[in-house]
C-alpha cells in the first residue's frame, strides 16, 4: 500500500513533514491519543442520545483512516530511527557535515584509508 504524500490525502503529513524524529514522535503519539479517547468516550455513554451515537457511528471510518495513517508513519518513523542510530549512517552524516563546514577533505579520505586498512 501506498502512503500518500500529500496534506489533502494525509493531514498528519503536513504537520510533520518538516520535525525532527523527536518531534514527530510526540504527534504521531497526540494523534493516537486523540482516537482513542474518541472511542473512550463513546464506549463510556451508554445513555448517550441516538443523535450522538449516529454523529460518531459517522465519524468511525475516518477514525479508522487516520489511525491507519497514522500507524503508517510510526512504523516508518522507527524504520528511520534504526537506520539514523546505526554506525554506518551516523559516521557517513559526519563525514558530509565536515565537508559542509569546511573540513579537510584529506582528513575525512584518511579516515576511510584507515578504515579500508584495519
């Protein structure tokens, strides 16, 4: 299945298309929050008018599209974190963030030389 990059398809895409893994982490867990206290809420109104229960029976399988969405992007978000936590990707980051600020590019080749030997 394929996640749809948009803020018209995913509403959840927009608010974090642009976070830090910390940051999308927090909304991505708000969001869950929220559904789920929806469906709290509901079960806990058994008196609840039939007005009500036919407003959120409505709401239901938009409930279900968000949560799908939102599932979507948390399994990537921990696809992300393990590949970001790991050495290769943590010592590759470094090497282009030392070319960016200026490093020598002798000292980031003499690295890899180094590497290659041991």
């Amino acid at each position: 299945m394929l996640l749809p990059l948009s803020q018209s398809a995913d509403p959840t895409f927009g608010k974090i298309r642009n976070l830090s893994i910390e940051g999308l982490a927090r909304i991505l867990q708000t969001g869950v929050m929220r559904i789920q206290e929806a469906y709290a809420h509901f079960r806990n109104r058994p008196d609840a008018p039939i007005a009500e229960i036919h407003e959120f029976v409505k709401r239901i399988p938009l409930l279900q599209s968000e949560l799908r969405l939102l599932n979507q992007h948390i399994n990537i978000s921990e696809l992300l974190r393990r590949t970001t936590d790991g050495l290769l990707f943590r010592e590759h980051w470094q090497r282009e963030r030392g070319a960016l600020e200026g490093d020598s590019i002798l000292d980031a080749l003499e690295i890899e030389v180094k590497k290659e030997v041991d």
